[in-house]
C-alpha cells in the first residue's frame, strides 16, 4: 500500500496485548512502517506482563525510549485459552525472554498511567498531530475523556482531544451492526461512553470484526529471522506456521497509511452508535461525516500477502541492525 501523503504518522497504540497476538504484529508495524514515529503504547488490560512484553517488542525494534501506560490496578495474570482450548500464552514469555527496554522485567514503577501518559503525550503535541490507534478496550480511553486539567495541561480531556487528536482509528464493533468482544468483553458502558460522545470535529474510523477476519496472516514469519520476538509470540499462540486474523495489524496500517490501495470507506456519512451492552449500529445521518468504517477494497489473498511482506521487512531490518 502506499502512504496518501509525505507526512509523518504520530502514533499512539493503546492494545490489550495478552489475548490474541495480532497485537504483537500490530505493534511490529508500529515500530517498523514508513513514515511513522510511534509516540506512546497504552496497554489497556492490567497484565504487568502485557506491559513488559510491549517494552520488549519496541526495545527490539529500536524502540526503546517509547513511554509504556498499563491498566491499573495491575497484577500477574496471565492468558488461558478458555475459547477454544488450543491458543497459548505468549506474553510472559516475550516478555522474559527479549526483556529490556522502557520497561525493564519487573521495573513496574516504570509504566505510566494510562490517562497521565495521554494527557503528556497530546499537551506536547502539535495541534491536530496525533493519530490514536486503539486495538481493544476503551477503558483508558473513556479516562481521558473523563480527564480534568492537570500539571501536564489546562485542557479538559474533551478539550485536549478536539485540539490535539487528528484521528482515532478503532478496532471494534461490526459493520453496519454486530456484537464484538473489543466492545463488550471489558466495560461496554465505557465503550459506549467514548464512542457515542467523540467529539464530533475529530474523525474516527473503524475497523470491524469481519474485516479482520477476511485476512489470515503470521505463518510466513517462520520464513524470518530465527530470534525475532513476534514469529516466536505466533509459534506459542497458534503454533509454529500457522495463520491468524489481522483485525490489529490492519487497524495499525490503516492508522499509520491511510485507505492505500487496500481499504475503502463502507459509509457515506453516519455515526457508529453503541448499546449499553457494547452491540453497535450504524445510523445514517447526512449531517455527521467525521464517522468511517473500513471495507477491503482488494481481494484478501493480496492484502494478506503484502502485510506480511510488511512484517518480514520490518523484522528483518531489525535483524540485520
Ligand atoms: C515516506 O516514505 C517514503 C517511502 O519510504 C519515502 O520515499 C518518503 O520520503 C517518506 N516521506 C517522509 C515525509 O518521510
Ligand atoms: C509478580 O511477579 C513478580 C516477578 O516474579 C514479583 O516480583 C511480584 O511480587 C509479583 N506480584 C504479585 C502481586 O504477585
Ligand atoms: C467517564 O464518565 C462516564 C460518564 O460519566 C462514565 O460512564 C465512565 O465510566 C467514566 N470512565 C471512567 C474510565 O471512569
Ligand atoms: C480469503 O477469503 C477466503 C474466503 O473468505 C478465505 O477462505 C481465505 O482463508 C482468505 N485468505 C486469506 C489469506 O486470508
Ligand atoms: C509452512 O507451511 C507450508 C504449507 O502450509 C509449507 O509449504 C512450508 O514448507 C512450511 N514452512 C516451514 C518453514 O515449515
Ligand atoms: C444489545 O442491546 C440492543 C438494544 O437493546 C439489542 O438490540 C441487542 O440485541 C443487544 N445485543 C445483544 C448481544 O444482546
Ligand atoms: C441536519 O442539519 C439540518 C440543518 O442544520 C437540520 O435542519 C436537520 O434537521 C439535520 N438533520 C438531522 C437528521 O439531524
Ligand atoms: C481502569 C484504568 O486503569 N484506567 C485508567 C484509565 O482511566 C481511569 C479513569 O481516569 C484511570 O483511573 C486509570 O488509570
């Protein structure tokens, strides 16, 4: 795909790294595509392990000054595959095994909090600058609209939002309506709360469950470098040379490039609405037209192989660095 202008991408990812590992990829793309500076990672489940794990990726990738924000009250848990009985963990074991970086193992007191870090990283920010990237629960979202000023600005979160933010890019929900665990499998009622009270100035862009799951991707990283972190984390979620959906690497992408050649809007206009618990739909409304949700404009078999030429190129400049 290819960037729709020169510009720089300022990225924040705010990703509940811990139960699937299409965040693993995602925050490879973060550290790795062109044309993107990746400013901050927020974790939005309270894993101290999913924050380590995040250090341990971007400090591989040549990230390792990123400022980290994990959930709190944080503990020790960590993930078992009460779906289906066959994913595994990975985190823990991303996390010990590449530890280092802005977190180092166990160095908790190193993590922000997620709203303080949001509030510092758009205060500092250049006006209509940030793109927001969120590949799971809104929760630390829902905070920071919820923010008051602080020692980082006099803005209220709303206010800090309209002027800082250039775009929120969503993984969540189902197009034109559905039930997605993004949505209600932490708080719906703070998904409803962020999602249905966006500030109507700042767009927003959604990428739904079914289009994630048209693009199966990862298995070719065996084909990479023999000690990067994401082609281990794929071996111990799905097994070694095996597929899975790309809901976050493609929400990254599209954050970081734009519609390319890959994605086209399925709206004309229209906002996303959020029940209470956390089903979506859209409604059409001339007026509103900040609000997209992607639809694939290529068939799948080529975006799928091109994101993962986008991760084997990321993880082999890393490789050879
Ligand atoms: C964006 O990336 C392309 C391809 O790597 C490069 O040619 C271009 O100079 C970059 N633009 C900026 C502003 O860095
Ligand atoms: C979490 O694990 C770390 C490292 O093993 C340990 O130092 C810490 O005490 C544990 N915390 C809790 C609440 O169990
Ligand atoms: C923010 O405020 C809304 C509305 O009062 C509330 O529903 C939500 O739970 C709050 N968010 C957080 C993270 O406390
Ligand atoms: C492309 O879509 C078809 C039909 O939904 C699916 O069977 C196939 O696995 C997809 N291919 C990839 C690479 O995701
Ligand atoms: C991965 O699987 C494909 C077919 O599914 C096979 O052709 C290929 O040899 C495998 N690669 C490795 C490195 O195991
Ligand atoms: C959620 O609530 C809405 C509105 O009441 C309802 O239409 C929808 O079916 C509910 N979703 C689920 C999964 O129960
Ligand atoms: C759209 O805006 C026009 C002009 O402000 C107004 O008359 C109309 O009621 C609005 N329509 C909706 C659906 O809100
Ligand atoms: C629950 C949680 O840890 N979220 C963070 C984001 O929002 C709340 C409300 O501001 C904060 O208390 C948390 O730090």
């Amino acid at each position: 795909m290819s960037a729709e202008s020169d510009r720089v991408t300022s990225l924040v990812v705010d990703t509940d790294l811990f139960s699937d590992v299409d965040d693993a990829s995602a925050l490879l793309l973060a550290c790795t595509l062109s044309n993107t500076s990746l400013v901050a990672v927020n974790i939005n489940v309270n894993s101290a392990y999913s924050a380590l794990a995040a250090s341990s990726i971007l400090n591989y990738y040549g990230h390792s000054n990123v400022p980290i924000g994990l959930r709190r009250p944080y503990v020790n848990s960590s993930f078992f595959d009460t779906w289906a009985y066959e994913l595994g963990e990975y985190a823990s074991k991303v996390a010990y095994h590449w530890s280092g970086g802005y977190v180092p193992w166990f160095e908790m007191e190193k993590t922000w909090d997620p709203v303080e870090l949001y509030r510092q990283t758009l205060s500092t920010a250049g006006d209509n600058s940030m793109t927001i990237a969120s590949t799971g629960f809104l929760e630390n979202l829902s905070g920071l609209l919820n923010s008051t000023a602080d020692k980082f600005s006099e803005l209220s979160g709303y206010q800090i939002v309209e002027k800082k933010v250039r775009e929120l890019v969503v993984m969540g929900g189902a197009y034109p309506s559905g039930h997605e665990f993004n949505f209600f499998g932490d708080n719906p009622l703070s998904t409803a709360h962020v999602l249905n009270t966006w500030p109507k100035s700042v767009p927003v862009t959604y990428l739904g469950l079914e289009v994630g799951k048209k693009v199966s991707t990862g298995a070719r990283l065996v084909e990479g470098p023999a000690h990067d972190p994401v082609k281990a984390a794929y071996g111990w979620y799905v097994g070694y040379n095996t597929t899975r959906f790309s809901w976050d690497p493609l929400t990254v992408a599209y954050a970081s490039q734009g519609l390319g050649t890959w994605f086209e809007y399925g709206n004309m206009d229209g906002y996303n609405f959020v029940w209470p618990n956390g089903s979506n739909i859209w409604i059409e409304d001339k007026n509103i037209t900040n609000q997209h949700y992607l639809k694939l404009k290529m068939d799948n078999v080529t975006v799928a192989k091109e994101l993962d030429d986008l991760f084997l190129r990321g993880a082999w400049v890393w490789a050879n660095a």
